[in-house]
C-alpha cells in the first residue's frame, strides 16, 4: 500500500483550511512536518519570552514596578491556562489551523502593538492577548509531534519539540546579546520577534499540514504500524472515540504526572522571567552578560533533550531518565541557591547552570514521551484532550509561581529600580551639591533590601528544590518499564500482534 498521495485530489493545492492528509505521510514527509512544527513552537516561546531578556531596560521606561510586571505575567499565565482547555477541541476539529493562524495573531501584535505601548496597562493587554493566543497554540504543537511520531521515536520527537521552549530562551538571549548593543531599546527586540515570526507564519501558511482524525486517533507503537492504521482507519467511528473526553482523561496518572512536570520547571520559569532581573540585582552583571549566561544554559538544555531523547528511545524507558534527571535538578539547584550573597564568577554559574539545564533537560524529555504515551493508554484519540489537561495545569502552575515570587523575594522592586537612584546620588555627588531628603531615603531603601534579597532569594529557589522533589514522587503513577529489557519484550510482543490483526484484515479485505 502506497502512503505518497497526501491529498484527496479535491483538497490538493494551497490549503487555506483544509490541511488534512489522507494517508499516513512516508518519514521524509513526516520529519519536514516534525521541523517545521519545533521552528513554529521556537518562534512562539520567542514572543512569549522576549519581554524578560529586556526587562531591565523596559520596567523603567514603563514606569512599571517589578511586582505590577510579575502580576502581568501571573495574569497571561492563567489566561493560558484556560486557553489550554479550549485547546482539546483539537481533537474534534484539528490542530493545524490553530497553530497556523495563532502564529499570525501572535506576530502582528509582537511585531507591532507591544513595541508601541507606552504604559504598564498597554503592555499588560497585549501580552494577556499573546497568552491566551499561545495557550491553545502551544497546545496544539505537542498533539501534531505526537500524531507524526511513532511511540519508538517519541522521545526524540518530543525532544526537538521541546527545543521550542528552550530555543525560544536561549533565542532570547542571542538575539538581545547580539543586537542590543547597536539598537539599545527594548522596541527593537519586539520589531526582531515580530518580523521573525511573521516570517514562520508564511512557511507554516504553506506547508503546515496534519493527520486526518481516522488516521490520529490511533496507537502507532512504529512505523511498521503504519499499512495496520490505514486499513483500520476506513472502519474506524470517530465520534464514538471522542464522547466524554474529559471523563476520559481526568484520572490519577495523567493529573498527577502533569502537575509533576508544572513543579518541575517552578525553576525554568523563574530562569525565563527574572533570570536576568536576578543576576543583575544580585551579581551587577549587565543585561549583555546576563544573557551570556542564559546562552550558555539554554544551549547546554538544547543539547540535553536531543541525547536524553536519543538515549531514551535507545533503551526503550522512561522512568530512569526521569528519576537521574530529577536527582540532578534538585542538587544543581540547591547548588545555585546557595550562590546568593556570594561573589561568584561568570564561568562557576556557567557551570551550574549548564549542570542543571543538562539534568532538567533529561528528566523533562521523558516525562513529555511518557506523558503522551500514558494518555494514549487511556484513549489515542485523545491527545490534544490529554494535553490540554496539561497545559491547563502547568499554566496554573506558573500563575502560582509568578503570584508568590513578590511575595517571597519583597527587594526586587527596589534594587530594579536602584540603578537610577544610584546615578543621581552619584551625580548630586559630583555636583557637590546635598542630595534631596527623598534621595536619602531611597539610597536607604536599596542598602536595606540589598542586605535581604539573598536570603529572600535562597528562600525561592528552596521551594524550587521542593516542587522537584513532587516530580520525582509522581514518576511512578504513569505508564511505562523501568527495565530496558521488559520495554524491549513489550515492544516485539506488539509488533506479533500488529503482524497477527494485519494478517486478519487483509485475508477479509483481499488486499
């Protein structure tokens, strides 16, 4: 059975709407799809992303207090969550267009409301705007890598998606490292975003295709599976499938390893929204160095979840990349903790921080393989229902985290702000001239809360050591081996029966 025609001759051509193939795409196929979706997911973690790697420079101009910008942030964190349940409608009406056409909305207002705005209640309705938008289309990306990727390949699939999020950051942080310098504005960094992605949405606009429903609802353990899928696919009732999706998918594995994995990257978004924030506050290192730093990490993550995928499909399990990997995040963690009130150097949170991005990277590679194929064991033709479940969670999660954080570290809203006190004390200084009594005040402000951020900061990235500990505990509810050896005995007793039921439909169907 030949799988080169993609197209019932109707829906051949420019497809505006209709992007479904009908057949199962041949690998060359599949892996153009594959790249495309993680160049798609990269491009829109960039947008959300890039508002932190300038923070610095744009909270002043705002005349934004840290806590107000932290608040923003909570508020598009739980506007995506809610976004990420209208996302498992993909299962019903499909993926593509959400990605495709979210992309659109994602980057006009990137490319050119947010570089416009000039208040704090502008920049909060343009990136609540952006993420509800990446809520449904950041779900929508994990279904299509899934429903291209064979079980076998999961992990190395769902590592290049996973590059979208950490491209997105060490994306961030090139970009501003490279151009800041010859722009010096916060603008300049949403124009680069905007146009970059106005960009993908051509490509995706084009090319961008997905699985029609009879052929994504089904398990595909490999490719081999493939000739099996199609033939069952013409039987195959998909609206008995999709009754009660989320009766389905509201069970124990797939709640509590969700939230596991939301913990889990408690550090990742504290990296990704105040990393810089906290090094300049806490080590005066400039925006440029800070992002140095975030490209050194960001590249160690990226390197990380392709060999942890690699490595993961290779022998078949999950679970012990997970368990080593958690292990690592914990003590590299507390090992950047404890850096706060010290003085250390680039190179030693270099290392670090590459530690654990490495280790991170591991343990979240897995968990996003065995996510999928837990929720496949309750129904595979309810992923996007299954992700959704996710994205609903680990938004809720960072809405958390992003709430607390003011809460547990109070000096941020004054050292952020101190670089400008500083220089007009340093300038009545040079002018010999006595500084006013407010200026007095501030200068005591920043000494006071420059004695209590390490200790505020150690307190944080404690809570961070903790909500990977709960990942680690919620490793053992999903699906999967821990033994390479009995995932390599389910694997051909799969295949016997995928050659047994093949065997069957063809002897029926004559084929």
């Amino acid at each position: 059975m030949s799988s080169t025609t993609l197209l019932p001759q109707a829906q051949r051509g420019l497809a505006i709407w209709n992007r479904q193939l009908a057949q199962y795409p041949e690998r060359a196929q599949r892996l153009r799809q594959l790249l495309l979706v993680v160049a798609i997911t990269i491009a829109l973690y960039y947008a959300l992303y890039v508002g932190g790697g300038v923070a610095t420079l744009m909270l002043p101009q705002l005349h934004m207090p840290f806590s107000v910008f932290v608040y923003i942030l909570a508020g598009g964190g739980l506007l995506g969550a809610f976004a990420s349940l209208i996302a498992g409608l993909a299962d019903r009406f499909g993926r593509a267009n959400l990605v495709v056409y979210g992309l659109l909305a994602v980057a006009l207002i990137t490319a050119f409301w947010t570089p416009n705005v000039t208040s704090p209640l502008g920049f909060a309705l343009s990136f609540f705007v952006v993420s509800f938008v990446e809520g449904i289309a950041l779900v929508a990306t994990p279904a299509l890598i899934r429903d291209f990727s064979p079980q076998v390949g999961r992990a190395t699939a769902m590592g290049f998606w996973t590059l979208g999020p950490v491209l997105g950051s060490l994306t961030v942080s090139a970009i501003v490292t490279m151009t800041l310098p010859a722009y010096q504005t916060w603008q300049s960094q949403f124009y680069i975003c905007g146009a970059i992605c106005l960009v993908l949405f051509v490509l995706a606009f084009l090319f961008l295709r997905e699985l029609a429903p009879a052929l994504r609802d089904q398990l595909m353990v490999s490719e081999r599976d493939r000739v099996l899928i199609e033939l069952k696919a013409k039987g195959l009732d998909i609206e008995a499938s999709l009754r009660n999706p989320w009766r389905q998918m509201l069970h124990l594995d797939v709640i509590a390893s969700a939230l596991g994995v939301s913990l889990l990257l408690f550090f990742y978004y504290t990296a990704v929204a105040f990393g810089v924030i906290y090094l300049a506050t806490m080590f005066q290192f400039s925006v440029e160095q800070a992002n140095a730093l975030g490209n050194w990490s960001w590249g160690a993550n990226a390197a990380a979840l392709i060999v942890g995928g690699l490595l993961s499909d290779h022998f078949r399990v999950r679970k012990p990349f997970m368990l080593i990997g958690g292990i690592g995040s914990a003590v590299t963690i507390y090992l950047y903790l404890v850096q706060a009130g010290q003085h250390p150097g680039f190179t030693t949170l270099a290392v670090i921080l590459c530690a654990q991005s490495i280790f991170g990277g591991f343990a979240y590679v897995a968990w996003m393989a065995s996510f999928t194929e837990t929720v496949e064991a309750r129904n595979p033709a309810l992923t996007a229902t299954g992700l959704a479940v996710w994205g609903w969670l680990i938004r809720l999660v960072v809405t958390a985290c992003f709430i607390a954080l003011p809460l547990v570290v109070r000096s941020m809203d004054t050292l952020v702000a101190a670089p400008y006190y500083i220089a007009a004390f340093k300038k009545a200084q040079a002018d010999n001239v006595t500084p006013p009594p407010e200026l007095l005040a501030q200068m005591g402000a920043i000494k006071a809360a420059a004695e209590a951020a390490p200790g505020e900061w150690r307190i944080w990235y404690m809570v961070c050591v903790v909500c990977v500990l709960v990942f680690i505990a919620t490793i053992f509810v999903m699906r999967g081996r821990w033994s390479p050896a009995l995932a390599r005995a389910d694997e051909a007793a799969h295949d016997a029966e995928v050659a047994r039921e093949l065997a069957s439909l063809q002897s029926r169907t004559g084929t």
